[in-house]
C-alpha cells in the first residue's frame, strides 16, 4: 500500500543538519513515530518525499531550510528575566526549553546578562538545511475514528 493523503504512516527516522552528525532519530526511543499523512504532521519537504512511498522503502531525503523549519528570521530576540531559568547553568549557545503562554518552547540562549538572559526565539533548525534518513514501517488506512480526530491511535499514536 502506498503512502497517500489520510493513510497512517508508521516510519523510522534519524535527522541532521546537512553534512553533520545526526542529532535526533526514533531508534533511540526504538518507536516509530506514527502520522495521519497529508495533514502537515512533519514538516513539508519530509510529506513530499514520503509521497507514494510503501512499507519497507528505505531513503534519504535532503530538505532545504524553506520546507523545513524555515528560513532563520531576524528581531526574534526577546530579554527575559533570568529567574525565569531556574537553577540551571546558562551558556551562550545552548538550547533550553522555556514554558511559554503557548506551551514549552525551545530557544537558544545568545547572550547572558546579570539579571536578564537574551534568547532567540527562532527554532532551533531554522536556517538550516536537513538530511533525513527515513524507514517506512507500515503504511495502513485510517479508521474513521481516526480521521474525524486528526491523528493516529494506538502504535505510537494516541492512547485514549
Ligand atoms: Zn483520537
């Protein structure tokens, strides 16, 4: 069965930046990780390359920054008072996951201050141009219950 728009997609995938190391990939947690296909689940060039793809297909997929994370955006920096970091020790560079109004939101520290920290707000991958290894596990059709919620059930998907 092909992969097509409202068919679960269960797959591997490991990502980097292009020409590095990879950083994150689903084999670490040894799940797969489990979409409703064609409803912007991952990100656009992932969708397009995972197109027409079957069960057992294994590939590559460079993704250039526009239909991945987007391109970096200027002014996204924001002051923020350092308490809000709590006990953890703060470098120029890092990542760290701040609780917003709008969930957890990850940001890179750019400059640290006494009492203040700057952040850049943009995602961590913007800018930057994606290599994706990518092992389709199963490809299924949707039960109905499925499509009318918008997101997979059971195998690494929903539970409720
Ligand atoms: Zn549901």
């Amino acid at each position: 069965m092909k992969i097509e728009k409202d068919r679960v997609v269960r797959f591997h995938y490991a990502v980097a930046e292009s020409g590095a190391e990879s950083v994150e990939s689903s084999k670490e947690g040894g799940k797969p990780l489990a979409i409703l296909f064609g409803r912007g689940q991952v990100i656009p060039g992932l969708e397009k390359a995972m197109d027409g793809r079957e069960a057992g297909d294994s590939f590559k997929a460079n993704v250039p920054a526009l239909e991945a994370y987007g391109e970096k955006r200027e002014g996204l920096t924001q002051r923020i008072p350092k308490k809000h970091f709590g006990d953890q020790k703060l470098e120029t560079g890092m990542q760290v996951v701040l609780q917003t109004n709008f969930g957890p939101r990850a940001v890179t520290i750019e400059k640290i201050g006494m009492s203040v920290v700057d952040v850049d707000l943009n995602h961590p991958m913007a800018g930057k141009d994606l290599d994706f290894d990518i092992e389709i596990v199963e490809v299924r059709e949707a039960s109905a219950e499925e499509l009318e919620h918008g997101h997979v059930h059971g195998d690494g998907g929903y539970a409720h």
